[in-house]
C-alpha cells in the first residue's frame, strides 16, 4: 500500500508530567513552525491551507493538517516537513556558505531550478526526488532560521523534557515517532546571526551632513530615497573637508564604493546594521563633477 499523509504531529513531554503549557510559550513555537511550513510550501510551490487541530492530551500534542488537490504533493510536504523538523543537523551554529550565497540569488532562477526536479506533476514519490528536493530547499536559510527559533522557545522553556515529531494520515501513523531530547535541542539552533558584508558597491549618496571633527562620527545622506547613517573611512576626502578644501551646500553628491554589514533579526528578515564608505571617487556641486 502507498504511504499517505496529511498531518503533521508535534508531541511535546513534560519533567513534570503534566499536560498544561504556558499559552505565550506554545504560541510562539507554533508561530516558528508555522512560519517554516509557509517557507517549504512557498518554495515548492505548493498551494495549501493548514488547519490546526483540536490539541490531545499525553503530554501536549499538536496536529496541523495541511490541505490540498494534489495529494502526493502533499505527502511529500509532510514527509519533508519531518525531515527537516526532526534530523539533527551536521552542521550548525552558522549559515552555511550555500545559504549565504543563495541569499541574493534572484527568484526566477530559484524558480528555474525547482523545475529542473519535476515535481510539478508528480504521481508518485522516492527517496531519491524527495533528497534532490532536500538539497534544494536547504538552500533557504529562512527555513533553518525559523527552525532555530522553535528550538531556541522550546530550550528556554525548561519544563520540556523531550519532543516527538511523527507524520500521519488522519490520525493514523505507519512509522515510529522520530525523538528529539533535552540536550539535542540545542544542536539546530544558528548562534551566527551575522552575515558577511556587502563590498563594493558603487552608489550616489545625496549629502544632508558630513562630520567635521576628527573621530568616527557619522555622516547623513540620501541613498535611494532613504536617509542613512554612514561612516566615511576615506581619510584623505575627509582631511579635504577638514581643512575646508571642499565647500558644503544642500546639492552635494558623492560617487562612493559604499560597504555595508548585515544580520538576521529575529523574523528571519536580514537588516543593515553599518553603512561604511572606503573610497569617494568623485563628488558633485550644483551637478558638477569633480574627480579625486
């Protein structure tokens, strides 16, 4: 018989036994996990609704359903959602660089990939597809974020011993839970939130003020409609507005290579937390260029 399924179930057990939760607590791991879910499906593609159901006693366990036309797809879902929730990782603590660079790669190539594994029409599912499909969405570190924060609720919230995570078809499962226990959870949390610096760049900043003390105070400027904080590393164009060299008025534009350093905060979503300029390759007032 084909295995089947359509529920996802989350088992958690408690030190003491008991089968309360801390509402905030079990919101917030639900919100990670359903945040990844939403993540896996987007990547593939994949059109479903996830429905929660009525939570069980033993402990504390959730079941979503996830719903939707193509059945197999969703078995594949549901089988990959429990790979990913449950295997403890080889590598953690950081991205790996496959997920740093596929951070800029541009969606339609992303898209273009996915087709390349035939799965939009797919009737029956192995081993092999469901690895190639692996290989393609732990590319995605929104994912392995995501699954870090569940991990890192679940180990502050010392009343959780062990969680069993176990895939089903209405309720009836055909495998063994797979365990995880206090002491694993740590290994699928990423402590780096810090990812490497975007160099390089050339861009017009539209000035609204420099510094004009020695020190790393910062300058303000337009950059693509929108005001930035930078640090001007360019000590010789500084030492020219120092001493006065270069005269300020509101139309003065700088062609820089601008820097900028970045970190993931906690929704997964990647800020910039430093703009820095090394070079400042010429400068405009009043619309005229002037080299350095």
């Amino acid at each position: 018989m084909k295995e089947e399924y359509n529920q996802f179930e989350l088992h958690y057990f408690f030190s003491d036994n008991s089968h309360g939760f801390d509402a905030i607590v079990r919101n917030e791991c639900e919100k990670e996990l359903l945040y990844l879910f939403e993540e896996v499906s987007q990547d593939l593609e994949i059109k479903i609704l996830i429905e929660a159901k009525p939570p069980q006693n033993g402990g504390f366990i959730e079941v979503w359903e996830f719903i939707g036309a193509n059945k197999e797809m969703i078995t594949l879902l549901v089988s990959i959602l429990t790979f990913i929730v449950s295997r403890i990782p080889v590598q953690n603590k950081k991205l790996t660089q496959l997920q740093i660079e596929n951070l800029e790669l541009d969606n339609q190539l992303k898209k273009a990939e996915l087709n390349k594994l035939g799965i939009k029409n797919i009737t029956e599912i192995d081993e092999n597809l469901k690895n190639k499909i692996i290989e393609f969405l732990i590319k995605n570190y929104k994912i392995f974020w995501r699954r870090s924060n569940f991990f890192k609720k679940i180990t502050q919230y010392k009343r959780i011993k062990k969680i069993t995570i176990n895939k089903q078809f209405n309720y009836k499962t055909t495998s063994e839970p797979e365990t995880l226990r206090l002491g694993e959870f740590e290994q699928f949390i990423l402590f780096d939130e810090n990812i490497p610096d975007i160099k390089g760049q050339i861009e017009t900043i539209d000035l609204i003020s420099s510094a004009l003390k020695q020190g790393k105070f910062k300058w303000k400027g337009f950059l693509n409609s929108q005001i930035i904080d930078f640090e001007m590393q360019d000590e010789s164009f500084k030492q020219h507005v120092f001493q006065g060299d270069i005269k300020h008025n509101n139309k003065v534009k700088l062609n820089v290579e601008l820097n900028y350093s970045r970190k993931i905060d906690d929704t997964g979503r990647i800020k910039i937390t430093k703009y820095y300029v090394p070079k400042v390759k010429s400068y405009f007032i009043d619309n005229l260029e002037f080299k350095l």
